[in-house]
C-alpha cells in the first residue's frame, strides 16, 4: 500500500543488479583490480575523513549532521561506511596474514589495515565497531584453525589497549560509548525510551507482535513500516517522534519476516550461507567470501539492508567480481551473437526504468 516507499526500496534494489550484471562479462583476469579499486577508494575516503576530523579540511555535511569533525564521515551515513571501514581491515588484515605475498607487500597492507582501524573509531557509527571486533577473531579462526589460541590472545590484548587508547582519546567514540551507556540505564531503571536505543526497542518489541501475527507471508514490501508506527502511536503516544524518525526496525531479520513471512527470511538467510559455503582453489577469496557471508549476518542485527545501498552495494560488487575467478570445467564458449546482444540490452533497460520508480 505504501507505493512511495516501495518506490525507494526498488530503486535502491536496481542497482544491486548492475554489478551481477557486468560480472557476467567482465574478464577474471580483472577480478583483482576491482577489490584493488575497493581499497583504493576506501583508503581516499579514510585520508578525507581524517582531514575532516583533525580539520584539515572543511566538513562534508551530509544526512544532516555527519560530515563535521564530530563523525567525519565522508559521503556515507556512518552506520554504511562503519560496516565498509571494518570489511576493508579484516580483508586487509587477511592478506598481512597470507603468504601469498611478499614481507614488503605485507608490511604495507598492515599499516594501512591499522590507519583504516583506527578511523572506525573516531566516527559516530557503532556498527564499525561491533563489526570489525566481530570479524578480526572470526578471520583468526579461518586462517589459524586449531592454532588460533596465541594469535586470539594477543588480538584480545591489542583491541582492549585501543579501545581505552580510543576511549580516552576520541571525543566521539567516548560520547557514543557513554551514551549507550546511559541510554541502558534509562531503559532497565527508569523505563525512559527517550533515546535513538530506546526507540529501536520499542520499535523491535511491536515489530515482533506484528511478525508473530504475520509469520506465514509477511505484510507486503514496505507495508510494515507504517503498521509499526500505528502500533506505536496507539500504544506509546508519547514516543510517536522516535517512530518516525527510526521509521524501520533496525535488523534486516525482522524487516525480512514483517515484509515476507518465513519464507522472505530463509531466502534472505541463504546469501551468507551461499556465501560461507563458497570453495574455491584460492583459499585467499575463499575466506574472503566467508567473512562477507559473516558480515552481512552481523550488519544484519543492526540494520536493514537495501537501504541507501551503503554496505550492501560494496558486498554485490566484491561478490560479483570475485565470482570471476570461480573454477568451472566444461565450459562453452561461443561468439557474442544478437540474441545475446538482445538479452544484454533488455536486461539493461529494465534495470534502468526499475531505478526510474
């Protein structure tokens, strides 16, 4: 029913199959430069970030307040260039760790891998966070195995010596920690939901009555949206600002049931698995494919996903390109014909007047 919104969601959604599209053609030998370009432009945006942040330069205001040297993030809301700044770390990290490459080529790797770190925590966005604390042991274990004990240890010993570095340091990352904090408090003493955390649980508390009376099908794409902020306003009149400002709720988990039923989660479900599933001869893009699987299920608890693209782009475009180099037998190669030519250009044009909507 709410077609503007549907609107949004599809035209966002379009573009996700750009990328599927061209890795249908692209050559494997390109694979490479494309995740090359993914750093490359990550690493432009945590120099400008920093320059924002030290006020080096002027701010990059955008999504009303975030741009200024209090969440120098440039471009991006904080929560999408949070989950992007901690998948370039680990993935960085990952080719320190490999030895695949040479001492130089992974001296240069770790020290970027650290700058990158460290912008995650002097942004507002608390996904980075969670999520780069979450991947950095997770990759330990895909790489070490059995013998990720000391390497867990000293990780373990380094994330708590920079967290109270951060703390301690970093004006933002202390006033999101203590906000969290308090907002906490609020909540379990005062029962006051007066907060951005507040509000994300009053929401999730009615999302799941509505999802427990639409389990089977689900409510429809986008429809859930205003049926929560009903639910709100006859319930919780007095936090009716908070339902339209956090107007969906925040975990992809429970967006996918309200809209599609159980059957829109398991489908949702299915990309990380695919994707941490993944075998590959190059056991590098092997791990990378399941710390993406990882990372969607994490961002997944925090936010939803097509939205703004953000993070969800980032994920298509290293998944597609890395498909490149998936190892096939039989193949069958024929010349580019019209019929071919036909199916592009119709693909196309309908992508094209999907974005449109």
């Amino acid at each position: 029913d709410d077609t503007s919104r549907v609107g949004e969601v599809v035209h966002d959604a379009a573009f996700l199959l750009i990328p599927l599209l061209f890795s249908t053609f692209i050559s494997s030998r390109y694979a490479n430069r494309i995740l090359f370009a993914f750093f490359a432009g990550m690493l432009v945006s945590a120099a400008l970030s920093f320059g924002i942040y030290m006020e080096l330069m002027p701010p990059m205001i955008h999504d009303g307040s975030q741009g200024d040297w209090k969440d120098p993030t440039p471009l991006y809301h904080h929560s999408h260039y949070g989950y992007m700044l901690a998948l370039t770390a680990v993935i960085l990290l990952q080719r320190a760790l490999s030895q695949n490459y040479s001492a130089s080529h992974r001296v240069v790797v770790s020290v970027l891998m650290a700058a990158v770190t460290v912008n995650v925590f002097i942004i507002a966005g608390r996904s980075g966070y969670f999520i780069v604390l979450t991947l950095l042991p997770a990759l330990l274990l895909l790489v070490y195995g059995k013998n990720a004990l000391k390497p867990l240890l000293a990780v373990l010993v380094i994330v708590s010596v920079a967290t109270v570095i951060a703390y301690q340091h970093s004006l933002t990352f202390k006033l999101r920690m203590d906000t969290t904090k308090e907002s906490v408090e609020k909540v379990i003493h005062d029962n006051d939901y007066h907060s951005s955390l507040g509000g994300r649980l009053v929401i999730t508390r009615h999302a799941l009555t509505l999802a427990s009376d639409n389990w089977l099908l689900g409510m429809g794409t986008a429809d859930h949206t205003g049926e929560i902020q009903r639910k709100i306003q006859q319930e919780n009149s007095n936090l009716t600002f908070l339902s339209a400002y956090l107007a969906h709720p925040h975990t992809e988990y429970m967006n996918a049931i309200l809209q599609f039923g159980i059957f829109g989660l398991i489908a949702f479900l299915n990309i990380p698995f695919q994707l941490m599933r993944y075998k590959n001869e190059d056991v590098d893009r092997q791990v990378m494919f399941k710390l993406l699987g990882l990372s969607i299920l994490l961002y997944a608890l925090l936010d939803v996903m097509v939205i703004d693209l953000g993070m969800m782009f980032t994920v298509v475009v290293l998944v597609a390109s890395g498909l490149r180099s998936y190892p096939v037998s039989n193949a069958k190669f024929s010349n580019f014909n019209v019929k071919q030519g036909a199916v592009y250009l119709s693909a196309m044009l309908i992508f094209y007047l999907a974005k449109q909507i």
